[in-house]
C-alpha cells in the first residue's frame, strides 16, 4: 500500500476516497502461507486532466 500511495503523490493524483482491499485468495485456497495470498489493492481517484 505504501507503494501504491508513493507513486500517486509523485505522480500529482489526487485520490477521491480511502484504500480499498480486496482478498482474491486466501486460507481456503492457499491454505496457512500467507505469502501466496492475493491481495487487489486499489484506490479510488478524481479525474485526471491534461494540461
């Protein structure tokens, strides 16, 4: 998240709410390994004009 957060400041975005977190897999399909989860990680943002 934090990396996600970095590029949209570097990059002037503007975010239009908080984070969200979506689990697409986790312990009932890749049992106790959290390395293997899979997490979408998204934030929401204004809409972008050229200048």
């Amino acid at each position: 998240m934090r990396v996600l957060m970095e590029h949209v400041s570097k990059n002037g975005i503007k975010p239009a709410g908080r984070l969200r977190s979506v689990y697409l897999e986790g312990p009932p399909n890749r049992g106790d390994n959290s390395a293997d989860y899979i997490t979408q990680i998204a934030v929401p943002i204004k809409k972008f004009e050229k200048v």
